[in-house]
C-alpha cells in the first residue's frame, strides 16, 4: 500500500528537512516585497524556517533567508517572524 508522498522541505536556520507543514514560509514576491506566507501557495521565491527562535536567530546569524531568497531582509521581517512564531500561527 503507498501513501501519498509528503513534502520536505528544508529549514534555512538549522538545515534540517522536515515536513512543509512544520515550518513557516517566507516569499520574495514579484514586486520585491518580503512577506510571511501563511497558505504555502503565494507566488514568488519562498524559503522555509521552523517555528523556532533558535533556527530564526541562526538564519539571521548565517543570512541564509538573504541567500535563499537574492535579497537583504529587514529587521522588520525578522520581528514580524518573531512575533509569527510566538503567536504560534501554526
């Protein structure tokens, strides 16, 4: 019997991969803009980052969300994942 396949992703903080529903999507969407993508469906270059402060500060530390998504993030974006992740919008 198979089951359907479930999608990994990997996180940019502690570069583990772990299912796309376990972590929070972060896009670069066509217009430059940085957004948090709670549906996982908003056009645009996206990369992952658990739902921890730990991955967030080593992300930030490592500028692997920069990487990931070709471009500098705001300290903004950094907070508003901060408050994301304590709010546990999950």
């Amino acid at each position: 019997m198979t089951g359907k396949k479930i999608p990994q992703r990997m996180c940019v903080g502690c570069r583990e991969m772990k299912e796309k529903r376990e972590l929070i999507r972060i896009v670069r969407t066509p217009e430059g803009e940085t957004r948090l993508d709670a549906t996982g469906k908003m056009s645009g270059r996206g990369a992952y980052i658990c739902f921890s402060g730990q991955c967030l500060e080593r992300a930030k530390k490592s500028r692997g969300l920069d990487r990931a998504l070709n471009i500098t993030i705001s300290q903004e974006v950094y907070e508003s994942l901060a408050e994301a992740m304590n709010n546990d919008c999950k």
